[in-house]
C-alpha cells in the first residue's frame, strides 16, 4: 500500500497562509494546491496562498479539505490554532481587517482512554496498575512507540501518527501493555505489549504483534487474554530459550579455556605453581556466573513450563534423554544459586559506602559468590541443553503409528466380511465362475433330482 502523502499548512505574518508537501511522489498534493490558489516560486517557502481575505481563505481551506477526500492525501492543519476559523494577518501596507470570531470547537467524539484502560485493568489477569501519559515529555527518555513488541499494524500506526494520549498497564508477573489511540477510529484502540526489560529478541522470533479492539472494556479484555497475552508468552519462552543455547555455549567456551591453561598453572601432580592459578580461577567463576546469574529471575519459569509439559512427550525419548533427572538438576542448581545470591546481598546491603575499606570488602563478597556459586553454574550448564531439546520435541509433529490398531484391525475384518456377503461381490464371485468354468458334467441317469451324496 503507498504511503499518504501530507499538506502541511501554517500562517505567516506577512504572507498569509502557507503549506508545503511530504511523500507527494504522484503530485496529487501538488496538483491539489494549485487548483486551490497557492503559488510556487517563494524562497522560503513551497506554497503561498498570498494576499487574501478571512472568506477566501475560509473557501480555499474548504476547497482543499473536500478534495483531499478523494486523493490519498491527508492535511496536517496543527499549526492552525483554529483550523478553517483561523485568519491570515493582514499584508503590510494594508488597513487591518476585522477578524472574525473563532468557531466553537467540535466535541471529541472518542472514549475516556483512562477510564477504558482501568476498565482493561480490572478485567485481565492478574493484578495491574494503570499509569496514563498525555504527550511525549511524559514517556520518558525512550517513546513508548519504540518500545512496542511489534512489527505490524501497531508499529506502523505510531511511527505515522501522533499519540497526543496513552496508558500503561503493568502487572504484578512484570507484563507491561500500551494502551493508545487508533488513529482515524474513534471508537477502537491500539493494544500491543512492550519487550520484556532487559531482553534482546532475535531477527527470528516471531513478536506478538498488537492488536486493535473495541472500546467496550469487557471485549477488549477478552481478545486481549486470548490472542494478546499467550502470543507474548510464548514469544518471551522462545527469547528465553535462544538466550539459554547462547549461554550453554558461552559456558562451554569458558571451561574450554579453563582446561587449556589449567594444566600449564599446575605441576605433574596437579598442584597448583603459583598465584597465577587462584587468578585465573576467580576469572572463570566470574564468567561462569555471569552466564548463570540471569536465569536466576526467569529460569524458574522455563523449568515449571518444562515440566508441565514432559508427561506429553514420548517415554523412550525422555528416557533416552534423561530428562526427568536434568530438571531436577536444573531446579536443584536454581535454588541454589538463589541462596548464593541472597547471602551476598545481605553482605553487599550492609556495607557502609564511606568506609574506608568497603571496596575490598566488596570485592572480596563478589569472588567468594562466585566461588560458592561455581558448582551451581556449572550444573546449570550442563544441564541446560534440556529445556530447547523439550522445547523441540513438544512443537515437532506426532510420529504416525507403525501397525494399526486393535480397533482399525477389527473394524477392517469386519468391513471385509460384510463385502464378502455383499450382492455385489456375490455377482462378482458368480460371474468370475463361470468365466473360468469348464465344460459342463455328463449325466448318466435321467432324473432331475441331484444325486445324493454318499
């Protein structure tokens, strides 16, 4: 679909009223502003209208705004405090003219955005909190629109239009959904999902696109639940589950390193020579943690879904995979390092920042977590490989079964036994009969009776 093609109009003290043209590839814009009376050749600016008075620019503004109904063109009038009742000032030189009175500005006919989204709120899953933003300077240094989830209609809307209202909803599992404006709709609006904090989602993971409703809060709630928020769950597993193969893989880099330098720190014996072993030492539980420590907070949820969901896969598989045992472990490794961390933050919160030797003390808090917490990582590494291998096996397609079963078996002897005894096949069997008979018996009695059997 091509792009809209915009007029932008404005006033000027001297020149009266003004425009100018973006995306006007077809010159439908253009072509519109002339036969509107606007002049090209300026300096400054594109389109002038030029010495006119309140009626002519009353016709010239209707004019346009009638004819871009037919045009893939959209006016953008904001600079126009009043729209059509707007007046040019009057040229230089010239007596000034009587400005008319302003129009009543026209009721917005659109809902309480507010009151829809408490309404949402109330009926989503979960508890929620409601935060509403009237412009730009209340989103913060990022816009909203940046942080949206999606790459459909919603992202589209936003970077076309202007949001002048939208509202925030956060529930208490750390969800956050944008509630906005449909542009051009005055009784719908946009819902789409932010990308979780902290998360870089791949090119290949499938985002849950926004989705537009209706302004009845009972409705939207219901698509919301429905379509909205398992899309955006199963979106955030699938960015969960790449970042798990990623830190597998970083892990296995770490301990390859470890075990090319180990043996050069050490003698025959595996006694450590120097210094240099307790360092590099502390440098591998360090990135070893650093690859362990994110799962702390979204890991848990992974392994509850991995579990819900191993009773329904094949049983030799999750034998052969020791998959039962591998949660378990990853479960163990979890709460562990749960632990772990918990202690250094009692440690890390009572330190006094103006102490003289609370650096060191934190330094030496940093190492002994990572210390403590190495044998959890490395559990967690080597077991983590089991979530995208359950992941896999739930979305591959069911194996067809080898045999049929009992009950195909029965039901296929019983239909060949009902079109054995079919008048069809009857005459089939009769007719193949006599095609293949030979001559017929010679008698050697004349009665008519069949003889009778000894």
């Amino acid at each position: 679909m091509a792009e809209l093609a915009w007029i932008t109009l404005g006033r000027h003290p001297q020149l009266g009223l003004t425009a100018s043209t973006i995306r006007d590839d077809f010159g439908s814009a253009h072509q519109l502003l002339l036969n509107a009376g606007f002049s090209t050749g300026h300096p400054d600016f594109a389109y002038v209208l030029g010495d006119c008075g309140p009626d002519e620019v009353r016709a010239t503004l209707q004019q346009l705004y009638s004819a871009v109904a037919s045009h893939y063109v959209a006016i953008d009038d904001a600079l126009l405090d009043e729209g059509m009742s707007k007046n040019p000032a009057p040229p230089r030189g010239s007596e000034s003219v009587r400005q008319l009175a302003p129009a009543p500005r026209q009721p917005d006919g659109r809902a309480d955005l507010a009151e829809f989204a408490e309404g949402l709120s109330a009926r989503l899953p979960g508890s929620w909190t409601v935060a509403v933003h009237g412009g730009e300077a209340d989103e913060g240094p990022i816009p909203l629109s940046e942080r949206v989830w999606d790459y459909g209609h919603v992202s589209w809307a936003l970077s076309e239009f202007t949001t002048r209202r939208s509202a925030v909803l956060t529930s208490d599992s750390g969800i956050e959904l944008l509630i906005s404006d449909r542009p051009l709709r005055e009784r719908e609006f946009l819902v789409a999902a932010f990308e979780p904090r902290g998360t870089e989602s791949e090119a290949t993971t499938k985002t849950p696109n926004g989705i537009v409703v209706s302004n009845d809060p009972v409705r939207a709630a219901s698509r919301v639940t429905t379509r909205l928020l398992p899309q955006y769950q199963e979106a955030v597993r699938e960015t969960r589950l790449s970042q798990v193969a990623t830190s597998v893989a970083a892990g296995q880099r770490v301990l390859a390193e470890w075990d090319a330098v180990s043996d050069s720190l050490c003698d025959a014996d595996h006694w450590p020579l120097d210094e240099r072993y307790g360092l590099r030492q502390q440098v591998r539980d360090a990135e070893m943690w650093a690859q362990f420590a994110p799962f702390l907070e979204h890991g848990p949820a992974l392994v509850a879904h991995a579990e819900e969901t191993l009773p329904l896969l094949d049983p030799a598989e999750r034998v052969a995979g020791r998959w039962a045992y591998r949660l378990r472990a990853l479960r163990e490794a979890l709460d562990g390092g749960a632990r772990v961390q918990a202690e250094f933050q009692m440690v890390a919160e009572a330190l006094l920042p103006d102490h003289p030797r609370s650096k060191a003390v934190f330094a030496d808090a940093v190492a002994m977590r990572n210390a403590e917490g190495w044998h959890y990582s490395l559990t967690w590494m080597d077991n983590a490989r089991v979530l995208v291998d359950i992941a896999r096996a739930d979305k591959a397609p069911p194996t067809p079964p080898t045999r049929p079963l009992r009950g195909q078996r029965v039901r296929s002897a019983r239909a060949d036994a009902a079109r054995a005894w079919s008048p069809h096949a009857a005459r089939q069997i009769t007719a193949a009969i006599e095609k293949n008979a030979g001559p017929p018996a010679i008698r050697f009695f004349n009665s008519s009776r069949p003889p009778r059997s000894r």
